[in-house]
C-alpha cells in the first residue's frame, strides 16, 4: 500500500496549492469479531479494550486484529449512568464511556467506578459507594510513601491511612485505555484528608495512585440528569467532610473571641469596683442568747450595688446556722438569706481529711443606698452544748462578683461543645470503618464494646 | 525557515526549524531527510493510526511563559497502546516535546549532562539489555533501575514508572531525525513529587534524556485545535 501511494504523485502540485484537508477527529465503528454487531469507539487512539454492547464480548483493539479477549453472549446490564452520556463536572463536560463494578476480597461488597471522558481534558472516574460518590483522577506525579506510610504529605496537606485491601473487579462494559479482565485483583490503600482522598492501586503491571473528591449526590443528578434513583446513602464515606466543616473553626473562633470580651469586662469590672467593707464586728454569743434575735449596729450604703455577708466562726467538728435578715432603717425593706457554717475534720486509715469551711458568704444583688441593719437569729452546736460561739461577719459592698461571668462562659461553650461532641461522633462513625482508626475513636470504641 | 522541493512530487516542503532534519511531505508523504545542501526521500509514510487528539501541527500554546507551536509528531506504540510525541519549536528557536499519552500531557526538552556517574552506571544495564534483543519483552529487573526505583537526574529524585519497549507507528511534519514506521527504542519514564517528567529513550546503544513537566490541558492555552466531532 505504501508503495503504491509512492507511485501515485498528484498530478499539478504547486507551492501555492493548499494541503491535502486533515481529517478531523471522530468516534470509530468497529464490527465486533463475535456477534457482528457495531461497536462505537469514544477514546479512538487510546481504547485498548472494548466491550460489545450487544454481546457483552470483551474485544482488544490495540490494533486492527480486533481479538476476542473474552467471550460472552449477553445483554449489558443497566447502570445508573448509561455509556454515552455526558454532564458537567468542575467545568469541563464528560462523556460516561467505561462502566466497572468491584467487589472487595469477600465478594460482598461493591461499588460503581464509571469512566469519563473528555479529549482535551482526558479522563476522569466517578465512583459511587454505598450512596457517596467521589470525582477521581490519576495522578501523574510521584507520591512518595503511597501504599506503605501510615500518613502521606501532599500539597502541603496530611492524608492519614484509612483502609488497605483488595478490589476486584466483577463486572465491565464500555471501553477502556488498558486491557480490563473480570476477577482481576488490585491491591488497593486509601488515605484521607476529608473532602479529598488519595487512593493507591497496584497491581502486577502497574501502580498508580489517584486524587479523589467528595461530591454531593445533587451534584452529580444534576451535572448528569440521572433519572433513576440515587443509590441510598449510608454511613459516613471515608473522605465525606463533617456537615460543620465549613464553619467548626469559625464557631469555635467566634467563642474564643466572645470569651476573651467576657474576661476583658470581667477585669475590668474587678479593677473599678469600690469593694469597701461597710460594716465588721466580732461577736460573742452566749448560751442564754440562744432565742433572742442579734441586731447589729445601723451602718451606711453610701450607693446602691451588691453586698456580701461574711460570716465565719473557729469551730471544729460543729456547726452554726444563721437565719439573716438585711433590713432598711427607712423604708423597712428586708433581704433575708440563710448561712450555715459547719467544718468537721479527723483523722482516718493514717490520713488527715476536713470536710466544710469555717467561714460561709451570700451575695445580695441590687441593694439600693441606705442606712441598713443586720438582724439574725442563730442556732448551733455549741449552743445546745452551752457553750458560747463566736462569730465574725463583715459585710462588704460593691464586690466584684464572678457568677455572671462564669454564666456567660457557660453559655459562650455550649453550642461550641455540642458540635464538638457531634463531629466527635461523626468521626467516629467514619473511622468506624477503617483499618487504621486513630487512638481517640479506636479506645472509645473498645470501651463501648467491652460495656456491651 | 528554509524551503526545499519534495524529491518526490515537487510541492514544496518547509523546514521551520534548523533543528529538524526530517520532514514528511504534505502532499506524497515521501519521508525526507535534509542534508547539507540537498534533500534525500528515503521511502514513503504510510498514514497514521486515527485518534482523538485535539492538537495537530500548526497547533501553538504556551509552556513556562514561552509561546510554542507543533511542526511534527511522532506516533509511538507500545504492546498496550500507543501515544503521539508531538515536536514543539519554540519561541526561543529550542525544540521541545509534548508527550500526549492516555489524556495527559509532559512537555519536556533534551538534556545533555543529566546523571550523576552512579545513575550513568545503572542506565548501562538498560542499553545492554535493550542491545541484546534476546527477549521480546523487557526483564526490567535484569537490567537498570527496576520499576519504582528512584534515581537522581539534575539533581531531582525522580522514580521509574514505566519501562517499555516501543516502535515508531509513524510521523508526520518535521522532527530532529528521521522517524520511520518501525524504529524501535527503549523508553523510560520516571516521574517526581512535583509533577516532574522525564523520559529516557535508548537506540541504537546510545541514549537521549529528555526532563520536564506534566502540564494541565488549560495551562497550555492552545489555539487553532484539531476539529473533534461531537466536542
């Protein structure tokens, strides 16, 4: 043939002449070498193996010998997404043109890769996984430590080891840039930095290590027009990002900044506050006291604020209870409050142990200006005992008080540690299904099965 | 740019770059080899395996910053495949190569020195391997640096990725030697962490090393494109 075209020079050939027209880039039919039927090549130039369409045989089409790999005669089974159609992913249109459906080692469980396609962009995997599905291309650059490091650095990201095993593929139809045999095995590693996944395959001839990316369900109903029902979700895929990903480190930045306000206006509130005392007596109380009211002397509130009532008494192993009572001079409004001081100490198996304190505090917020007595009425141990108790109260004013502090801190972290508690949970159920689960979910969910 | 007469039908045949040496004429596809004064037709082409690439000679793009444009392609196969070379001149007036294999692609320019003596040493053991011809395919681990290894090439860590014998299924346009259906080379990729390509090719004892980059199809930014149907 070649020589025949030596010999057969075109006629009239000028300089100025254009060129023969180039032929343009097109789709190639071949006859399948075992039912007839037409066979559509998409990828012509990169295909090697092709499968018939109307037989289900597997033909290689390396070259023109079109060699029956694997014989079958049967329909092709139906898939979500059919050979030959297209939709849009990151911008680039694909065209669905290989379907490949593998099982793990124990044949059990299995999962859709379909093979896309695009001749300037070239190609693609789209895998489903129980109802999760993944964008996926191969990467040309070497990754150092895929398949045998516990964790991987790439693109300046972590990717922790997830899941090691076997894939087997059990089911092909389309066509494909390498030679697809049903019951292959490929060793496969998954590692992961949620949404992306980097994935090593080797087998016999090759290694190859790809990137995927965790898709939504809507974007690929979308970007493909699927008709049929989506798979349904289950569980939580290896690389799928937790629900609050995007804005976990903001929440928990948000907190941080509130509470750093909160202990500005806490400090602030301390460093301005009078803090004075208003009133301080030591006072014995006698047995024959015992049922008479103690009034003490009538003191100043020069400005409205709180007041804290201090009392403490020297006991040991005994009590006192106090039933107060802050009353207005002039207006006889009264603030009544209860105190009991008990403090017990001893000495057991060689150890010295206390319980209680000898002193005990009540605030009372929102006192307005005023002169202001203390009336109590006291009952305790030594009382009863005849003995005397002495006391020592001292009242303060516009104290620096904590509670709404330490309220508004509780408030700041709850939601924070909620959905820490959640993504806790998320990620445990993640790693719930890895080989490799770090530390933190793997102990947990040791105790949980020991509790069980 | 320099114009000569095809030997065998008279159109006109060009050589844009003083690099190439060989050239298919348009018209006949007489194979030419350009000497010092003249040109040589040393046999006829016969037409090149179809596919679906969007380049083709007269397509230009951009590399590192730097316009290119393809003036000749090699279509290479292998016994699971085949991949087209297209030779690239660039602005510069250097050639370079854009490898356009299974969807993606490296460009990639020769390199002289590119080994240490140690790594010189191990490519030995390919060579001679591949000068024997005793097998069809190729005993990688008799031979060099075994699959997944890595070797130092201009200072980079770079690993073997694939070994493989293949043969030229045919060329078109100019190129810096002569590419008739047939020829045969050992041919070596080795890729690094990032995105580094470099391909060793051995004939005829003696071996060229090519290094560059896997580049995205976006980054090149080419224009007058091949017309694909239904794309």
């Amino acid at each position: 043939m070649d020589e025949s075209m030596h010999d057969k020079q075109p006629p009239s050939v000028t300089a100025a002449s254009p060129p023969p027209e180039k032929p343009k880039g097109k789709p190639k039919t071949l006859k399948c070498p075992a039912c007839a039927g037409t066979i559509t090549v998409k990828a012509v130039g990169i295909t090697i193996n092709a499968v018939c369409s109307s037989c289900s045989s597997v033909i290689d089409i390396t070259n023109e010998n079109y060699q029956i790999i694997e014989k079958a005669n049967q329909n092709t089974r139906k898939t979500l997404l059919d050979i030959g159609c297209r939709g849009r992913l990151s911008g680039v249109e694909w065209e669905v043109i290989g379907y490949i459906e593998k099982t793990d080692a124990s044949g059990k469980y299995n999962w859709d890769e379909y093979l896309l396609y695009n001749p300037y962009y070239g190609f693609r995997f789209l895998v489903q996984d129980s109802g999760h599905w993944n964008f996926v291309k191969v990467l040309r650059q070497d990754v150092p430590g895929a398949g045998i490091s516990s964790e991987i650095l790439f693109e300046g990201q972590k990717f922790a080891r997830f899941l090691t095993g076997e894939a087997i593929v059990s089911y092909v139809k389309g066509e494909f840039y390498w030679r697809v045999k049903k019951g292959e095995r490929t060793f496969v590693a998954d590692y992961i930095a949620p949404p992306r996944m980097l994935s090593f395959e080797k087998n016999d001839q090759e290694i190859s290590v790809s990137l995927g990316e965790y898709i939504e369900n809507d974007v690929v109903v979308d970007a493909f027009a699927v008709k049929g029902k989506m798979p349904y979700k289950t569980g939580v895929a290896p690389n799928q990002p937790a629900p609050d990903q995007a804005w976990f480190g903001k929440l928990w930045r948000v907190a941080a900044t509130a509470f750093a306000i909160v202990l500005a206006v806490q400090f602030t509130t301390c460093a301005i506050a009078d803090n004075t005392e208003v009133y301080h007596e030591q006072i014995e109380v006698s047995p024959q006291q015992k049922d008479q009211t103690i009034t003490t002397a009538s003191f100043n509130i020069p400005k409205a604020g709180n007041v804290l009532i201090q009392s403490s008494s020297p006991i040991q192993n005994d009590w006192v209870e106090l039933d107060m009572s802050l009353v207005n001079d002039r207006t006889n409004e009264q603030y009544e409050l209860k105190q009991a001081i008990e403090y017990y100490q001893g000495h057991d198996g060689g150890e010295d142990w206390t319980e209680g304190s000898t002193s005990a505090n009540t605030y009372i917020s929102r006192v307005p200006a005023g002169s202001y007595r203390l009336l109590m009425d006291m009952d305790a141990g030594a009382l009863m005992r005849n003995s005397p108790v002495f006391l020592s109260l001292t009242i303060m004013r516009d104290v620096p008080a904590w509670s709404n502090f330490w309220l508004a801190t509780v408030s700041i972290f709850i939601y924070p540690l909620y959905t820490l508690l959640k993504r806790w949970r998320f990620e445990k159920t993640r790693w719930s299904e890895s080989d490799f689960p770090p530390a933190i979910y793997r102990i947990l969910e040791q105790e949980e099965e020991d509790a069980s | 740019m320099k114009k000569y007469n095809c030997p065998s039908c008279g159109a006109e045949v060009t050589f844009q770059s003083s690099l190439s040496v060989y050239a298919v004429c348009l018209y006949c596809r007489s194979m030419i080899v350009r000497h010092d004064v003249d040109v040589e037709s040393i046999g006829t082409m016969a037409s090149l395996p179809d596919d679906m690439s969007p380049l083709q000679i007269g397509t230009e793009g951009f590399y590192q910053g730097r316009s290119f444009s393809i003036i000749g392609r090699m279509k290479i196969g292998w016994e699971d495949g085949a991949w087209n070379e297209w030779f690239l001149y660039m602005g510069d007036g250097e050639k370079a190569w854009l490898a356009e294999a299974q969807g993606s692609y490296a460009i990639s320019r020769e390199i002289e020195q590119p080994a240490t003596r140690d790594t010189e040493r191990a490519l030995g053991g390919w060579i001679a391997a591949f000068e024997s011809k005793e097998t069809k395919g190729f005993d990688d681990t008799a031979a060099g640096p075994e699959l997944g290894s890595s070797i130092m090439i201009e200072n980079q860590q770079l690993r073997v990725v694939d070994i493989r014998r293949t043969i030229c299924l045919g060329s078109e346009g100019e190129l810096p030697f002569a590419a008739p259906r047939g020829r045969e080379t050992l041919s070596v990729d080795l890729s690094g962490s990032n995105g580094e390509f470099c391909c060793i090719e051995i004939m005829d004892g003696k071996k060229r090393t090519y290094l560059g980059n896997y580049v995205e199809w976006d980054e090149m930014r080419c224009q007058n494109l091949r017309t694909l149907e239904g794309w």
